[in-house]
C-alpha cells in the first residue's frame, strides 16, 4: 500500500531534482522517496538512542553524573598549562 503526499519545493530544489532525475533516468518521485528514507535510516536510530539514554538516566542515581558545571569547568582548562584531569 502507498499514500500520497504533497511536497512544496522552492525553485532551486525542484531544477536540482529535475536535473538529478534527468541524469539518472529516474522519476523525480523516485529520488525524493530514496531521499526521504536515506533521511530515517540516518535520524531514527539518533532519536531512539537518545531516548533509551534518558529512560536509562531516569532510573539511575545522583551519584553516577557528573553535573555540567563541573564539566565545563574542567573543559575550559583543556590545552592550558593547568589542564586538569576528567572528573570522574
């Protein structure tokens, strides 16, 4: 099964997919659906990785986080005669 959709491109998309479409021998809709799933093969896994990483940091204690002031703290001594070692 297959859905339709409607997309509004702006003048240079639309001449630059007119023109790959030309070149490659294929449809315009062809090469916006490949686009469209290169986009989720590329963006789903960073989604779903974030959310298994903060269901994991909500059942996790205090204690095993370092806080963001700490952090940015021991980064702004990177590359100075001072450097501190990561704060662990």
């Amino acid at each position: 099964m297959s859905t339709t959709m409607t997309l509004r491109l702006d003048d240079e998309t639309s001449s630059r997919l007119s023109n790959l479409a030309g070149v490659t021998d294929r449809s315009k809709t062809y090469l916006a659906m490949q686009a469209l799933k290169l986009f989720l093969d590329n963006n789903e896994w960073q989604v779903q990785q974030i959310q298994e990483a903060v269901a994991e940091a909500d059942i996790t204690t205090p204690d095993q986080f370092i806080d963001n002031d700490t952090v940015m703290a021991w980064m702004e001594t990177w590359g100075t005669d001072d450097e501190c070692l990561p704060p662990l």
